[in-house]
C-alpha cells in the first residue's frame, strides 16, 4: 500500500494506522515498525513449545554431562546387577592369575637359584679333588676320600635341599682335612698350585653363600604366599606345598680358616 509524499520502498517498513475521522472519512498515518518485531521468538512466548531438534539437543547435553550416573540411572535394576556380577567376575579372574603368576615366577626363581648352589658345589668338589692330588705325596689320604669325593660329584646336581645340606656338610669335612695336611708341611704353604687352589676355593665359599642366602629370601617369601589370603586358595588349588629351606648345620657353618 502506498502512501502519497512517502518515498518509494518504504512501504515495507511502515503500516497505516487510523487515528480518528473526519466529515466521515478517516486520517490515516503511517507508522513505523520494526522487522525484528514481526520474527517469532519462542523463549518470549513461554506458551510456545522449542522446536524438537532443540529438545534433543538438550537432551544430549544433560546426557554428557551426567555421565556415568545418568546411564546407571536409565539402567534396569537386573541389568545392573549383573553388570556388577561380571565386573567382580572379571576382578577374581584377574586376582587369581596375578597370584598364579607370582607363585609360579617364585617357585622358578628358587628352582634357579638352587641350580647355581649346585654349580658351586660342584666347583668346590672338583677343587677337592684337585687338593687330593696335591697333597696325597705328603699325607696319605684313604681310598675312601677319593671316593666319597666322586660320588658326592654325581650326586650334586640332582640332590635336593636335604641332601646338598648333606654333600655340603661332607665336603667341608674332606676340605677341612686338607687344609690340616698343609698346615703341616711349610712345602705346601709355599707351592704356587696349592695356593692358587686355596683362591678359588675362597670364591666358591663366598659364591655359594651368596646363593644360598638368595634361595632362603626366595622360599621365605613363596611361603609366606602359602600361609597368607588369598594366596593361599589359590596356592591349595594348585597343589603347592611349601619349599624347604637350605641350612646348613651350625657347626659346619664354620668355614675352614684357608690361609697361608
């Protein structure tokens, strides 16, 4: 609608307007209105509803922002219980292979361990033996000490805790018997043989001590597991007994004195 004296293009930003009467016929004047009048705005009008997509939208923000609690929240009683069925499930396996694996790793360890007290027995054996052949000009050792030696040789490496304590004890009583023969001879003090054998039967001495000291520490702890929940279920339904330690009788704890 155009209005005379208003320029061309304004028509869309104004709206006639009667505001009275005259001889029967109306004044009429144009007023101006603003477009952002005539847009919907829907937080203005509480009555009107958002649109669905903004619902949704909502939605997910409330989602995300509750996290794990909104998901509980829409979970079903028995599907959450079971849910936390499995989580402890999952938990007990986890637990039982974490111990099976220890247990194991120990018993291991110790086995290892045992086999270099072996080793170094069956050094110090071979040393003996070396001695023997040393000395026996100036003393005469029995054939018997000769073959206790060979025996106790084949017998080291499949020997158990019992009986290395039994090679051990053995063997430091044929060394201690040696080491009374040098004493005795000054020729034997000052031979560059005997003294080099001495040397490596001090390394041996200190090597096996090393050892077994490990070995103990090992089979403590892995029977500690055994004495202790819930390693101890885990360790019963596997079979494991506890490892035998290796001690030495006190006496022959004692160390020959080897010098010169």
């Amino acid at each position: 609608m155009r209005f005379r004296g208003v320029p061309p293009g304004v028509g869309e930003a104004i709206s006639p307007i009667r505001i009275g009467s005259r001889g029967g016929r109306g004044i009429w004047r144009p007023i101006q209105t603003s477009r952002a009048s005539e847009r919907c705005s829907c937080n203005s009008n509480p009555s009107i509803s958002p649109p669905r997509e903004a619902a949704s939208w909502k939605k997910h923000i409330y989602l995300s922002r509750e996290g794990v609690s909104a998901v509980i929240y829409l979970l079903t009683p028995a599907l959450l219980i079971a849910i936390l069925f499995i989580i402890l499930i999952l938990g007990l396996i986890a637990l039982f292979v974490s111990i099976y694996n220890r247990l194991y790793r120990l018993r291991n360890s110790a086995e290892a361990t045992l086999g270099q007290v072996r080793v170094a027995l069956k050094k110090r054996l071979d040393m003996i033996e070396q001695l023997l052949e040393a000395v026996k000009s100036y003393a005469k050792f029995e054939r018997e000490t000769f073959e206790s030696v060979t025996r106790l040789r084949g017998a080291v490496f499949t020997a158990g805790p019992g009986d290395l304590r039994e090679i051990d004890r053995e063997s430091r009583r044929i060394l201690g018997g040696i080491m009374a023969v040098a004493e005795s001879y000054p020729e034997l003090r000052t031979s560059e043989t005997v003294s080099v054998l001495m040397d490596s039967v001090k390394e041996v001495e200190t090597e096996i001590a090393r050892h077994r000291y490990t070995y103990n520490n090992i089979v403590q702890e892995f029977n500690i597991m055994l004495d202790t929940i819930p390693s101890k279920f885990v360790a019963s339904s596997l079979g494991m007994s506890k490892m035998e330690y290796l001690e030495f009788e006190e006496e022959v704890e004692e160390r020959p004195k080897i010098e010169f």
